[in-house]
C-alpha cells in the first residue's frame, strides 16, 4: 500500500517586487501579470559627477536608481496592468510589451497618451474604467476608483498649471520620451484593481490616498493578498490597521523605495507591523520582499512534528 503524503501544496501564485509599484506575478497556468512596469538602472549616473546632476536626477538616483536587474530579465508580461502613467510606474511599458505582445491594461483616460508615448498598437493597449469587471481568459479584473498620494500637496510642492513652464512639466526623466502629458494625466487618474485567479485567489492592489473609501469596496471581497502603498506617514499601527480592514492575509508593500530617502529600515517597519498583528491576534502577517527574488504564494498542510 502506499505511504500517507506527508505534505500538500496548493500554489496560488508567484510573485517577486521588481522596483516601486512593478511586481511580476505567475499564475499557476504560467501566464504572468507586471503591473506598473518600471525600473532605473543605477549605470546611468556612471561618470557623472554629483555637483554636474540636476536635483531632479540626484532625486531619481538617491530614491530610485537600483542594480542587478534589467527589463530584459522579466519572465513574462502576458498582461501589464498600470495604476497610473507616471514614469516611474511606466517606463518599461513599450519594452515589455515589444518582447512579450501582451495586453495593456490602462486607466481609460491615459490610454491614447500610453500608447502614443511608448509607440504601442492602439489595438494592444485595453482602457480599463473604475466599477467594472473584466473577464480576461486567465483571470478576473475588478476595477476601483483611485487617487494620486498628496505627498507634494502635504510639502508644500504642488503647482498649478499656470504656474508649470510647459504642459509636460514633470513629465521628464527615467528615459521617457518627451514631450508627454505623463506628468498630469497620471496625477489626475488612478486605478485600483483586484486580480482573482482562476483557482479564486485574490490579490488586492491599492495605491494612494482615499484608502477609507477603497475599503468599502473591499468589503464584500476579502482579498487573499494586498498590496498596498506604504506611504512614509503610516505607522505601523496605521499599516497594521489597513491590512486588518482590507481583511487580507498577507500584506506587500507598495512605493516602498521612498523609504530610501529618509534611510528607513523597511525589514524593521515590518516586523513592527507584524508585532502590532500579533498583539491584537490576528492571523495576517506583512512581509518586505527582497528585489528580484521569487516568492510562491500557496496554501499547504503538513503534520506537526
């Protein structure tokens, strides 16, 4: 006869945090969602002297600007969902798309300026608008309404438009080509999503301000997985208090390399959050995935030892 199983395991995704809000996800039937695609290599400030930089590069560099990694070294982007169209959620987006001919899947308003920008087939690029759910043949998207964080707002730094020297002031910078209204159109529309799987996982994406409202909308869902903006404000009470409204088990941070800019440790914040889970019992946990590397994301049962 044959022996008990000692294990089982269920896999529900795979997943690894590239850079910013870019995360690459597998699903079980090998497809693979990027969502917000970006990265900045650090060989761009090679040979150039800190006092030559603007202090928009020396921003770009201090918060931005990683090693190790490449566009050429995504797996797959059957399907590229963008938040919002700034250039540090978007810059990859016509690399990936000319290596993998995916979908492009885009807040309705931007799709037309995406497309234009990265020079992308009008036919590929999918406007997606807020209280809708989509059937795509390896998943299912429900759309919500989302707001740009006010951190410029909060810091005094905003400006209007009459106060910008040209429409695409701010649009410039991590290699996207100019002149563009990345700048304005991605302030002005945000796009939270949930993705279920076909096996029923859920994965909550959240970016922004407006939480209060977007869990209202996740009430009836109860997502598996959040992913949510870590804005450098939260405590990890705040964060703590988020995961446990959202209702998800596992909780991965967005925007988190702003941290960089302060010199946070993001492994201490965690762990604090998960502290505070653990003093009120609760089940959920965060988690601070290091760059690049992949995470399977699954339900298993094992004997106790």
């Amino acid at each position: 006869m044959r022996d008990y199983e000692q294990r089982a395991d269920s896999l529900s995704v795979g997943i690894r945090w590239i850079s910013v809000q870019c995360y690459e996800i597998r699903l079980p039937n090998g497809k693979t969602i990027v969502t917000d695609p970006f990265y900045w290599d650090l060989s761009h400030y090679e040979g150039k002297k800190e006092e030559d930089l603007s202090p928009s590069q020396r921003m770009e560099k201090e918060v931005y600007a990683q090693s190790g990694f490449s566009a050429d070294a995504f797996e797959g982007a059957d399907y590229i969902i963008l938040n919002h169209i700034h250039g540090d959620h978007s810059n990859l987006t016509g690399e990936l798309w000319n290596r993998f001919r995916g979908r492009v899947l885009v807040p309705g308003d931007c799709a037309y300026e995406l497309a234009r920008v990265y020079d992308i087939p009008y036919a590929a690029v999918y406007p997606l608008y807020p209280g809708n759910t989509y059937y795509f043949d390896d998943f299912i998207l429900k759309t919500y309404p989302g707001a740009h964080d006010t951190r410029a707002f909060r810091e005094g730094k905003f400006k209007r438009p009459s106060e910008t020297e040209q429409d695409f002031s701010g649009s410039e910078g991590f290699g996207v080509p100019c002149p563009n209204l990345t700048g304005p159109l991605g302030s002005m529309y945000n796009m939270n999503f949930m993705i279920q799987t076909l096996n029923n996982f859920k994965i909550d994406f959240c970016a922004g301000r407006d939480f209060e409202e977007h869990a209202e909308h996740m009430k009836g869902e109860r997502p598996n997985m959040m992913l949510r903006h870590r804005i450098r404000s939260y405590s990890p009470e705040e964060y703590a208090d988020q995961i446990e409204k959202i209702g998800a088990q596992l909780a991965l941070p967005l925007h988190h390399n702003n941290a960089r800019a302060t010199g946070e440790d993001l492994n201490e914040y965690m762990f604090q959050v998960n502290q505070v889970l653990r003093q009120r019992g609760s089940a959920a946990r965060a988690f601070n995935p290091e760059p690049y590397r992949w995470y399977h994301v699954g339900i298993s049962i094992f004997g106790e030892v």
